[in-house]
C-alpha cells in the first residue's frame, strides 16, 4: 500500500483540496495514471475528506457514506475465500447489477452526513451496460453524492462519461523516488532488489512492490534479451512461458503485462532511430492485448508466446522466428 499523503501526491492533493474548498466543487472525477501509483489508496482517503465535509460524526473504517465498486468475487468459492480474509480470484467486470444498486442507494439520503461518495476501480473494467448505467448518474448526480472513477487507461472509458468528469492525473515517478518508497516499506531489503524493481516499475511504486512478490526479476531479464536479440529459436519464449506460470492468475498475468510495456518504452527512450518504427508497433500492440485480456479468456500459454512474440518483434535484426 502506498501512504496516501506520500510526497509524489503533494500537487494532487493541492488540487482536491482546493476544489474541496470551493463553493461548487466538482461531482465527478477520474483519477487517471498507470496502475501501482496509489490512486486507489488516494481515492479512499479524499472520499473521506469529502463524507468528513459538515459533519460531527467521525469517519469509520468502513463509513456507509462511502461506496466503492471493484470486482466481485468469481463464485461461491471465491466468495467465502474473500469472507475469510483469503487472497480470492475476482470477476473480470464491474456488472450493471453493481451500478445499479448504487443507484438504489442514491434515492436516499447520505446516513451519516450531508455529503457520499462513490469510488469505482477501475472504472477500466465496467461492463458497456454498467457504463452507460452510471453515465445516467454522472449526468443528474444527486446532491452530495461525489464520484471517483479509478483508471489504468482513461481512453478506454466512454468519452461521454471522461467529458462529465474532471480529470486528475498521476504521473510515474523517477527511479530513484520508486526506490525511497520501497526502501520505506522494508529497510532491510537487498539494495540491488529494490533498484532492480524500480527500474522494472516504470515508475509505479505499486508495480515495483508486484514486481518483488511475484519474484518476475527471471522474466524481465528474458524480456530485455528478446528485445535485444530476437528469438529465432523460440528458446527465449519458453523459458518466458515457463517464468510466468502455467496458472497464473489475474494479478500475475497483468503485471506480466505491465512489465512487457515497460521494458519496451524503456527502450524507446533512447533508441536507434530504424528501431523506433517496430519498438512503437511492439508497444501498441501490446497495449491492445492488455485490454484484450481483461475482457477475454485467454490461455495463459497462448498469452505468454504472443508477449514474447511481440517483445522479439521489435529486435533489430530480428529472424523470420520472431513473428
């Protein structure tokens, strides 16, 4: 978790507060940025700013003002794990079931206080039903009720629900700032793991943390030699395959994921300049299979031979093998 008054949130907390402060302070926001920079424990903490806003009665832990839809457990037995505390798998979507007995809610009038909010994260992972069902509430909110809509990729929400709402970004962090915040976490971290993550991190604490629990430092060595050299063979491919698992779960897959961007747009900073065409391609395609897998199915398999196929796509040099 990241400290929600962290330093690299400084001027996003400047911004909320200043608009918390107004007389008309806007009903919805998109807190917009790479996964793993915080905006989730952002979200929580400004939503109890705003319930706090004319009201006696102290914040809990789990206030009835505050509303939060994320991704439900996938069945009944991933339901009791989550009633236990256990690490649970979810369902791919945020469902229109979801948006709408939100909605129920807002009939009524906030239990503790004048003011509610309602965080959705990620607002990425709405079904196309359940979006359009909260564009309604987006467009005649009720009074007091604020939204903060959690997105990895704000292009992905639908333009008329990102015109409704004022936008707060969160931009990667420098290496060195990634590894201050690791080494805060856990003084007695090995120095060469944590500047390894936060090379990994592109710049997303949360993504370095992933980075050492997951232990991918094998498969973001792979993925930079596939990069560099290709994979005419298809070794570097298995061996990638092998690394990422032949169950992962959701997590894994897209932090996995996230870690393939990175290694690319770490290589197009400072390119050679016949190489930016395939590396620019890699990376969009990338960013396209990203979206795909959260909606689809995918074998993981199949998953791990295409990020491999498209790390080696953008080698110079690259043989026919790379795809």
């Amino acid at each position: 978790m990241i400290p929600p008054e962290a330093a690299h949130h400084a001027r996003q907390w400047r911004e909320w507060r200043t608009a918390l402060a107004s007389p008309r302070m806007h009903h919805a926001w998109i807190l917009a940025g790479r996964r793993g920079l915080g905006k989730h424990d952002f979200a929580i903490a400004a939503a109890r700013e705003v319930v706090a806003t004319g009201r006696d009665a102290p914040v809990g832990e789990s206030d009835p003002d505050i509303h939060v839809l994320t991704h439900l457990p996938k069945d009944e037995k991933e339901a009791k794990k989550a009633e236990k505390g256990e690490a649970f798998e979810t369902k791919r979507n945020i469902a229109i079931d979801q948006v709408r007995a939100m909605q129920a809610r807002l009939t009524t009038r906030p239990t503790l206080g004048s003011r509610r909010a309602i965080i959705i994260d990620p607002a990425d992972d709405l079904e196309r039903n359940a979006a359009n069902a909260l564009l309604k509430s987006l467009e005649e909110p009720p009074e007091g009720t604020f939204f903060l809509l959690v997105t990895h990729r704000p292009g992905s929400l639908l333009p008329t629900i990102r015109s409704r709402a004022r936008i707060l970004r969160f931009n990667p962090l420098p290496a060195s700032q990634v590894e201050e915040v690791l080494r805060a976490a856990d003084a007695a971290a090995d120095p060469a793991d944590l500047a390894l993550a936060a090379r990994a991190s592109g710049g997303a604490p949360g993504a370095a943390v992933a980075f050492l629990a997951q232990e991918l430092a094998p498969a973001e060595a792979l993925m930079r030699r596939l990069v560099a050299e290709g994979d005419p063979d298809f070794t570097l491919r298995g061996k990638l395959g092998e690394e990422i698992g032949a169950r992962p779960d959701r997590r894994r897959l897209a932090t996995t994921l996230d870690l393939a961007r990175t290694v690319l747009a770490q290589r197009l900073e400072q390119p050679e300049r016949n190489a930016i065409p395939a590396l620019v391609e890699a990376h969009s395609r990338l960013v396209t299979l990203s979206g795909q897998a959260r909606s689809y199915n995918f074998d993981p398999g199949f998953l791990a031979m295409e990020i491999g196929t498209l790390l080696a796509s953008a080698a110079p040099n690259r043989a026919t093998g790379n795809g």
